[in-house]
C-alpha cells in the first residue's frame, strides 16, 4: 500500500488515509514504513488520518477469538509487536495534531471515531495518543458506525468535517518572503518585485503549486508600498496558512523578511532561504540549517551565478526544495 501511494497515486498532493478496524491499523502500518523508509517526500503528502474504531493497542477480544484461524489476526494481539512498533514510530516521528509545532516531526493530522457500543476495541485502544478533542464518540456497535444510515448521522458528517479540515489545512502553498521594506531606490523595487512575480510565476507553473502568497503582488510602486498600511495579522495568518516558507535575501539589508524569517521558523514551517552569501544573514539564522532546533532549514547560496540561479533550482527539483 506504501509503494500505490508512492507510485501509483503520485499525481495526487494530498492523500487522506480513512481505516476501519485493522484498516486503521493497516494505515497506521504505511505511515510507520515510509517513516523506516526515510521517505519524507511520500510522507509528506498524507494529509490526514481518520481511524475508525481501530484498535491501536490490538483487541484481547479479536485476539482470543479468530487468532486460532487466521496468521492475519495476529497482529491484532494486545501489546504485540506489530502494536508496539507502530506505537512507537507515532510517538517518535510524528505529531497528530496539525496545530502543534513539534520540531522535527511530521505532522499528520490524526482523528479517532469510537462506538459507544463497540464489543471489539476498548476506549483505550481506539484513542491512545489522542487528545479527548480528536476522538469523536458516537452511537453504534464496532461495524455501524461505519453504515451510516443518512447524511445526518453523527458519525458521517464528523469525519467528513474533519477531512475537509484536512483538506483546507493549507491555503497557500508557498509563502514568497521578498524585501520591500529597507530599499533605497523605486529601481531596487522594481527589480525585487518582478523577481518575486517571476518566482511565483515559476511556482505554478513547473511545480504544480497552486497558491502562492507574495505581499507585493498588487503594490506596483515603492510609493504604494509605503502608504499601504500593511496588517501585521493579515501576514502572519497568510504565513500561518502557507505550507512551505521561501525567503529571497539577496543583499544585507534591514527588512522584515528576518522578522517572518523567524516566525516561519517558530511556526515549523520548512523553509528555504536564498541568499548572496550565507554571511548576509543574522548569525543564528546562517547556523539555522545546521541546528536541531530548525532541522527544516535549508540555505541555498548562489554567490557569482546571479540570482536568477533560484529559477533554476526550482525547476529542476520543485517541492524536493523544502524536503
């Protein structure tokens, strides 16, 4: 199933895996194995996980009853080692709750739908490592929940909400953090502005992404710029929505691209930053590609090329960039 979704469905962005009963465990299973994989590409394009009544610890009860027929069933034993190794990738390797910065680990929005009637699995099981908020406890036995009789039923239009979440999750796909604030001249302007158009132009085009939020899109002058009064809200939330963090820094210069810099980083956004000369930035944002703190930094110099060498890069690796 990990190598369908590496290969076969690689066309898609965004996949949500949905899983009943051992299929939660069977999705939770594809997780872990792209994690031992090292293939933070594939990873990073589940977006979502809905388990519904899975039993993450294994079932005493599955386990006495069918395990005498079917080897399949023994991954189904309470605190196995099937269990037990998914468990501990999750807990070691991955954040389930979308609004957590947890620093070098993938985040895969997690949610768990449990039958208040459920003779399989136990509250423990379905929910362990889940938030009381992230778990949805419904009427039903271990197999209705899963038959929903209409559109209305509780259980329904909770895990399609939630996909929706999972789906919406991003508004932008990149962030473009380009100077405008501490240029000298209309020309300096200028050319930053049509580099950052040029670039996002790039973006949608050769990879694919289909939102891209530059501040200066629509301030056609310096002039314009400086009697915007920009909302620092409205940019923090853009950034806040954006997956991915690109920061373009050609020369030193004071500007408030250091200040998104730094809330991209807190936010745990992975980031690119594009620069003349690594020297050029604030010494622990030169040392942030090298830090545990910020292992979702990468800094990309391109001294004597030019800077139309970022075009070149982005064509030629895409979304591979932040990964």
């Amino acid at each position: 199933m990990a190598e369908i979704i590496r290969d076969d469905l690689s066309k898609y962005k965004s996949i949500i895996l949905v899983g009943h009963s051992m299929g939660g465990l069977l999705c939770k299973a594809v997780i872990t194995s792209l994690v031992s994989a090292g293939d933070k590409v594939t990873l990073s394009r589940i977006g979502g996980l809905v388990l519904m009544a899975s039993p993450q610890l294994g079932s005493t009860r599955v386990f006495s009853f069918l395990s005498p027929l079917s080897s399949d069933f023994q991954v189904l034993k309470a605190h196995g080692d099937f269990v037990t190794e998914i468990n501990e990738t999750f807990e070691n390797h991955l954040c389930q709750d979308e609004h957590i910065n947890a620093e070098g680990k993938t985040i895969i929005p997690t949610w768990a739908v449990r039958g208040a009637s459920d003779f399989w699995v136990d509250a423990l099981s379905s929910g362990i490592g889940l938030a009381s908020s992230r778990i949805k406890v419904v009427h039903g036995s271990h197999t209705e929940i899963v038959k929903p009789k209409s559109r209305d039923i509780g259980a329904y239009t909770w895990v399609r909400d939630r996909i929706n979440t999972c789906l919406n999750r991003f508004k932008y796909d990149v962030f473009i953090s380009s100077a405008m604030a501490g240029l000298k001249t209309e020309e300096d302007y200028q050319t930053y502005r049509t580099e950052a158009l040029n670039l996002e132009k790039i973006l949608k085009e050769k990879c694919g992404f289909t939102s891209v939020f530059y501040a200066g899109r629509d301030l056609e002058t310096m002039a314009e710029f400086q009697s915007q009064s920009l909302s620092m809200h409205d940019d923090f939330l853009a950034l806040k929505e954006s997956k991915y963090f690109l920061l373009i820094y050609p020369d030193r210069i004071v500007s408030s691209v250091l200040f998104e810099a730094g809330w991209a980083l807190a936010m745990g956004k992975s980031s690119v930053y594009y620069v003349h000369d690594r020297d050029d930035l604030p010494f622990l944002m030169a040392e942030a590609g090298n830090a545990n703190v910020a292992s979702k930094v990468r800094i990309y110099e391109y001294g004597k090329k030019g800077r139309r060498e970022i075009f070149h890069l982005i064509k030629e690796h895409g979304e591979k960039l932040w990964d």
